[in-house]
C-alpha cells in the first residue's frame, strides 16, 4: 500500500507559516510521506489561501516566474517504541502522530508553526467575499 503523502501547503496560512493539520490524515496510523514545496517569489505569493481558482490562476500568470523547490522526506510508519517514547499524557495516537510529523515538515521546510485552523481561513474569506464565501466554505 502507497503511503498517504502530506504536502505542507495544504496546511499553510500565506506560504510562510503552517497551521494546523486535520485529524483525518492521521486518524488511521497509516504510512505518510511528508513533502514541503516552497515557492520563491518575486511578487505574488502562489499560496493565497482565500481566491477562488481562475483569479488566483490569473493574478499567478501576470506575476514574474516562480521558482518551486521540494523537500521530501522519507515515509513515515507509527510503531509501538515511537508511541512509547512520543506520546504526551492525555493524548490520542492520531495526536501525536499529528504533532510530530507537523514538527518534522516545520524543521525541514522552515515553516514557523501557527495555531490557526482552516476554518479561520473561512471566516476570513467570509468577510472579503460574504456573497461568495456561504456557497464555497
């Protein structure tokens, strides 16, 4: 079985730093294979998080070049000794599966942690766009 790949733009708030995961990924123990993409660029951030596609795919295309790199991590398998030696009191499994390989994809793609959540990133949209953001959040 391939092994669920976890690439931390999913989980950013503006490409610099990463929020919260969902408890989905982790919930089942299962393999994962962290990435992170980093975008340098000059003047639009390809990481908006808030405009729907085709003006996000616009505002990108206007934009001097961007140059992507990637960090690729090895897979990652929970075992009991890392559960044994990992696990805070009073967590779940997911938990701290969850915590450490947000940990890992921070040290590696240089990605400073943050507690916000993607449903902030609905509120906020709700509030630039609040015709907009009720049909897509």
């Amino acid at each position: 079985m391939e092994p669920l790949i976890i690439n931390a733009e999913g989980g950013t708030t503006n490409g610099k730093y990463l929020i919260q995961f969902k408890k989905g990924a982790f919930v089942g123990l299962k393999s994962i294979q962290p990435r992170v993409i980093k975008y340098n660029y000059l003047a639009q951030s390809p990481s908006s998080g808030v405009l729907e596609g085709l003006p996000h795919y616009l505002i990108g295309a206007c934009s001097p070049p961007t140059i992507v790199s990637r960090v690729e991590l090895p897979v990652f398998r929970p075992n009991e000794f890392f559960f044994q030696h990992h696990q805070r009191e009073g967590e779940e499994r997911w938990e701290t599966y969850c915590r450490t390989i947000r940990q890992l994809i921070s040290e590696h793609g240089n990605l400073p942690l943050s507690d916000l959540r993607i449903e902030d990133k609905f509120e906020y949209k709700q509030m630039l766009f609040p015709k907009n953001a009720k049909k897509t959040a």
